[in-house]
C-alpha cells in the first residue's frame, strides 16, 4: 500500500494527465538551480505516538537527504530527529526502522536512486517509499459551486497526488505497533513546497490545524517564501476535500490571499 502506483484517474484521459504532470514538474525543476544537500535546518517534527509499551513512532519533514559526498545523510538525519524530539521534550528511541518517503519524480531520478540504494545495501535500517507529488494546476477557488464540492469529495478520483488515500496512510502507520519504533520521513528536494503539502494536509487532517495556520507555517516556518502555486492549490483542495467529505464540515479553507 505504501508504494501504491497511481493509475490513470477517472473523469481524466490519460493524455491529459500526463500533461499535467509534465507542466507541473517542469514548473518545479526550473526552479531549482543547483544541486540541494541535507540541510538539518529544514527537519521539522510534525507528530509522534507511543501504541506500545517501548515503542514510540515519529513523524518529521524535511529536505533531500543527501550528504556533501552524495552519499545518503542518514547518520546526519538521526542527529536532526533527536534535536527536534528533544525540542519537543521528548526522546528519540535508541534503535528504529525508518520509512523515507520520496514526494520526488523521475526527472529527479539522481536523487530516488540514491535513496533506493541505501536501503537496499541496508535493508535492516528501514526503506524506501516513493510517493511523487506534483501539486495541482487548478486554482480550486476558479471552479464555481456546487462543482468545486464535487470535485473536492472525489478528489482521491481525479487528482494526481491522492491526498484523501495517502494521509491517512501516515497516520496510520504512526499509530501501528511494530517489532521497533518507527520514523517516517517525508521529503522533496527544498522539504518545503511539495513537503509543505503534504506535511500542511496532515496538520489539518490529523492535527487540528487552521488551513491558514498550516499555509503560514509552511510558508514562514521552513523558508520565507511562499510555496509554490501548485502546492497551495493541492494543499486548498485537500482541504476543500476535509469539509466535503464531513470529516471537518466547519473548516475555512480560504488563504487569505
């Protein structure tokens, strides 16, 4: 279930989706200049729960983890987790299985590949789960109503990135007893547009967060810049999505802006 591949989603052709995903990512790889390194200034912890005597699971974000000798950072994410457990008062477990969760794509192939090798050569140590997350194109407020709710109640059907599907996903496994505890790691390559998100719908879905909170937080938290327009609109949606589905009737998804 982690590494569900999304298919082709209803009501879209398939040419039509793989449009978007090529403007979209295009769209995010211009932005990016030079090569991004591991940064632990940009881990953050969003959420931790103790299911088990013994066990504690944890959930942070953050940005590509590679080292300065491309090699993958993982002795420097350890040292970032446990300062931002201990930020958060609490204690990193001494041992732990991590799941790296990639919101990267192909054209970032460099990157997924070096991940994938790590746990592969290191299996013991945890895994590799990828997840592209491209954002959305549609500004959810150009859509009138009652089509915007639709769209927002079936948006697991149509839209590429399959919030309603994947956030809970995390939580879940947050609060799943394993053998070991458990870090779940997810990240792009800056950790702040399709990690903001991401990590934004589960500050709302799973933290009770404002969706305006959630957006200044990723937007003044992490770095100070707003996050991409791809982003914000699949971050919008998926709040949109919260209120149609009934899961937060109440919730105000306007930005603000």
């Amino acid at each position: 279930a982690w590494a569900r591949t999304m298919g082709n989603a209803s009501g879209v052709s398939l040419a039509g989706t793989i449009t978007l995903w090529v403007v979209a990512v295009a769209s995010v790889c211009v932005s990016v200049h030079a090569r991004t390194y591991f940064n632990p200034q940009h881990v953050r912890y969003i959420d931790h729960a103790a299911p088990a005597q013994g066990i504690t699971n944890f959930l942070f974000r953050g940005n590509e983890p590679r080292s300065q000798n491309n090699s993958f950072a993982y002795d420097e994410l350890v040292q970032a987790f446990a300062a931002q457990a201990k930020a958060q008062n609490l204690t990193l477990p001494e041992s732990f299985y991590l799941i790296d969760v990639c919101l990267l794509n192909e054209l970032q192939a460099f990157d997924m590949r070096l991940e994938e090798s790590f746990f592969s050569e290191h299996p013991a140590l945890g895994e590799f789960v990828h997840w592209p997350i491209i954002g959305n194109l549609l500004p959810p407020m150009a859509v009138g109503e009652p089509k915007r709710s639709e769209m927002a109640l079936n948006l697991d059907g149509w839209a590429f990135d399959h919030l309603p599907s994947r956030i809970p996903m995390l939580n879940k496994r947050l609060l799943s007893a394993g053998n070991s505890s458990v870090i779940i790691y997810i990240h792009c390559e800056a950790g702040m547009d399709r990690t903001g998100e991401v990590s934004g719908s589960y500050y709302i879905g799973y933290l009770g967060w404002s969706f305006q909170r959630a957006l200044y937080y990723d937007q003044h938290n992490v770095e100070s810049r707003n996050i991409s327009v791809e982003s914000r609109n699949a971050f919008q949606w998926y709040c949109l999505y919260l209120q149609a589905s009934g899961l937060r009737p109440t919730i105000d998804c306007t930005t603000g802006v």
